[in-house]
C-alpha cells in the first residue's frame, strides 16, 4: 500500500472519531433508510473526500431501476453504493441486489453495500455469467482512526486512493497472497521437495516421500476449510501448471 499523503491521514484522524458518534446516535434512533443514506452520504464526503455536490449522485438510474448512491470523479464512475437502514442487517439478499445493480453497469466492477456502519466491498465481474466476491468489510463502529491498518482499509475507498486504483492493487494482493494461495504452494513439487530436503538433515536416511509428506500437510497440518475448500484445489492445480511451464 502506497503511503497515505499526510493531509488525508489527518482528514481521517479529524472525521471517524465524529462520524462515529454519528453513527452511534443513529443507531440509538433506529434511522429509517432515507436518513442513512444522508450520512453515508456525509461520509463520502468529509472522510472519503468526495464532493458532495458534483461527485455524489443520489438515486442514480440503472436501466429502468435506481441505486442508492454512486460516486464519479471527473465523469468516472469510480462505485455504486445502496445503503440499508441503519438498523438492517446486512444479508445475501441485500448483496444479490447490490452486485445486480453494479452488473448493468459497463464502467465500474465495484459496488459497496451499508447500512451506515457496516461497510462490504464488493468486486463484480459480468463476462457472461456474473461473478461477485466479498473483498473486504468493516464495521465504522470499530474503526481505530490512529491504526494504519484500519485508516488503509478507509484510503481504499477515498477519491485519492480510487484515482490511483489502490483497491485493484489491494484486490490482486489478496488474490495472490490468502491462506488457500499460500496452502497451494505449500503442497506444490519444489516446496514438498525442501521439505523433505530438510527432514534428512535432521534425520540422514530419512526414507520419506513426497506424497507422504503432502499427505501429512493436508490431513494433518493445513485446517479442513482450507484443503477441502474447491479454492485451494483450484489454486493447487493453477500453482502446478505455472510451475510445470517453468521448468
């Protein structure tokens, strides 16, 4: 991650502490969905650093429906936002209308789905058959605005951070460097070959082969959700080919 220029980092200092108790008095008054959309709307603005008056539009039309919010810079559109009530739960049906409205759409693969204090972030693709995943939520509630971690997480989605396309950077990290990426190189040819590399020099003779020991790490050493998961024998497969073409 980029470093965040300093003026942001003190916009985000200055603004989640004070949004936060906003959010804390909207909740204790249970805020009907039109009210929430006002703050969410405040927080593009004075957190996120959008104009509220010429990059923020409400009720943006979709073909024949309307989503929430939608944020252009400089004709851009940069995501689509629908907001809930600020006393809605967030569910599956909620994100299915999301990613449906930011699927019509030709010039954005990001949508975000609140309810003024829980954020998800969603990456849809429309090639055909619709993709969408979850790249990463939060919860404004519990942000720490002193926490680098928790102030890059909010940068993602300010207007300088979507002008230097900081959440595709972010989502390709994550494609690449998760647990069921990293437990697909650990099963993969050279890493089960160090292994057993390493074994006979703690143990010289050591007669152990390499299934064996990709046996043992995934029955044994990697968690079930992990090696059982269809991800990780995608990545298995997609880490073997990759490796094959280099030798």
């Amino acid at each position: 991650m980029p470093k965040i220029p300093a003026k942001v980092i003190t916009r985000l200092k200055n603004s989640i502490p004070q949004f936060k108790k906003v959010i804390e008095e909207a909740q204790k008054r249970d805020i009907n969905e039109s009210d929430t959309v006002t703050i969410v709307t405040d927080i593009l603005s004075e957190v996120f650093g959008f104009d509220k008056y010429s990059e923020i539009t409400r009720e943006y039309a979709i073909k024949g429906t309307m989503c929430d919010l939608a944020v252009k810079v400089d004709g851009k559109l940069e995501y689509l936002i629908e907001v809930k009530s600020i006393g809605t739960e967030l569910k599956e049906a909620h994100a299915r209308q999301a990613i449906d409205y930011v699927s019509k759409v030709s010039d954005t693969n990001w949508v975000v789905l609140s309810n003024g204090n829980h954020w998800k972030i969603f990456k849809v693709t429309a090639q055909g058959m619709v993709t969408s995943e979850l790249v990463y939520d939060f919860k404004f509630s519990e942000l720490n605005h002193n926490k680098q971690a928790d102030q890059e997480l909010i940068f993602l989605l300010c207007k300088l951070g979507m002008q230097k396309q900081l959440i595709e950077e972010f989502y390709d990290y994550k494609k690449s460097v998760n647990k069921f990426m990293i437990g697909a190189v650990l099963v993969s040819e050279p890493i089960l070959a160090a292994l057993r590399r390493e074994l006979r020099k703690v143990k010289p003779g050591l007669k152990v082969d390499i299934d064996e020991i990709k046996q043992i790490l995934i029955s044994e050493t990697l968690k079930r959700e992990i090696s059982e998961d269809d991800d990780f024998t995608k990545l298995s497969a997609m880490v073997k080919r990759i490796q094959n073409k280099k030798k």
